[in-house]
C-alpha cells in the first residue's frame, strides 16, 4: 500500500523520482538517489526518518502514505494545495489488469487486480474522453522509446463491429500473445503491424487471414511513465 501511495502522491505532486530524493536529502541532509526511491515504489519500504520526510515534502498525514481510501486526495483538495483543486477534480481512477501487454515478447492479460491507477483525463484524448478506459502494465522493448518494461499503457477496449479504424497504437492479440503495436490499415485492407524500436521489423498480414491471426482488443489512449 505504501508503494502505491508513494508513486501515487509523487506523480500528483509532478515529482519525478529523482526530484523526490533531492527533496528527501534537502530534509535529511542524506544521500539518498533515485535508485532508492524506485526500490520503495517496488515494495520495500524505507526508514521511519525517511516516511516522515516525504509526508513533509509532500505536506500530508504520515497515515495518508499507508492509507487506500479517497480521504487523502479530498484532505489535499480541501485543506493543502487548493491550486491544485482543478488538476483533481480531472483525476480519473483507472482499474489495472493483472498481467502484461507485450511489447516485443508476447503478454497475457488475466484479470482485473484491485490496483488502480489516476490519470489525468485531459491527457486522454478528447475523442476518447467518455470512453471506459483500462490499464496494462508493459512488458520488453520494442515499443521504446514511446514506453519501456514496466510503463503503463492506457487503452479504451473496441467493442464487436467497431472496425472504422485509423493508424495508431493498439493493443492486439495474436497467436503470440497480447501486444501493444502500431497498426497501419492499408487501402487493399492488409494491416501493418510495427514497433517504434527499429530492431523489430514490420510484418503485414493480409486481409483474408487477419481476423484469425489478429484481433484488435483496444486503441491506445495515453501512457504513464515509470520515470
């Protein structure tokens, strides 16, 4: 929970990690790194000092850090930062799949995990603005630099018959699994499949066989960077 929190709080603050650990020395007078912070949003967690320094950095409750209710973002609305009103009220809670999306190597979605992830919802596109939009969790290379291992990927799911498509960033599902990828849709109706890492070279399936080598499960609507 403190993890979650921790990387939750840092990112509605507009603290990158590193920054983080700057404020955290400045406070400490340490030499902590960004290495440390990541190593706490994984899971392990840090020295008591260390809690109430970033409680102090970020101006919230110590208990709000260990707690995964919607108290502690209402307390920062109403009595904290009231500048930062606007950019809450916009927050959206995302649910997070369990699992992977491939990017590179092949991924597999279980389930929904009881995990949740906040976006900005201007940073949605508009069009996609009333969507039900989903996380993932990315997993190999061959999508950098547009997201790397462990990013997150923000994709609304396309319904059954929903093909109007135009080229863009999808998630997919192939014989190798669940991917994110860049799909081309040609004008004979073949579809492009790339990645942005030019190590991976394009491959293009032909209309006739894509619908059983190929299923379009969502467009890509935004992402959010481990760093």
């Amino acid at each position: 929970m403190f993890s979650e929190n921790l990387k939750k709080y840092r990112n509605l603050f507009g603290l990158t990690q590193e920054q983080l650990a700057i404020e955290i020395n400045n406070v400490l007078n340490s030499e902590y790194t960004k290495s440390n912070v990541q190593s706490w949003e994984r899971g392990i967690n840090p020295k008591l000092d260390v809690i109430s320094a970033i409680a102090e950095i970020l101006e919230i409750p110590e208990q709000y850090l260990f707690d995964d209710s919607e108290n502690a973002i209402d307390f920062i609305v109403r009595k904290r930062i009231p500048d930062l009103k606007d950019i809450i009220e916009h927050t959206k809670k995302i649910p997070l799949f369990n699992g992977y999306v491939g990017a590179g190597s092949g991924g597999v979605i279980e389930n929904f995990s009881n995990k949740y992830v906040y976006i900005d919802v201007s940073s949605v596109d508009k069009k996609y603005a009333d969507e039900t939009v989903l996380a993932l969790t990315v997993i190999g290379d061959s999508m950098e630099p547009y997201v790397q291992r462990d990013d997150i990927i923000l994709f609304t799911p396309i319904t059954d018959g929903q093909y109007n498509l135009q080229d863009g960033k999808y998630i997919i599902q192939t014989i190798n699994g669940t991917m994110v990828k860049n799909l081309t849709f040609k004008t004979n109706g073949n579809i492009v499949i790339s990645s942005c890492n030019p190590a991976y070279p394009p491959e293009e399936i032909d209309f006739n066989e894509s619908q059983e080598r190929l299923d379009i499960l969502g467009v890509v609507v935004g992402r959010i960077l481990k760093n």
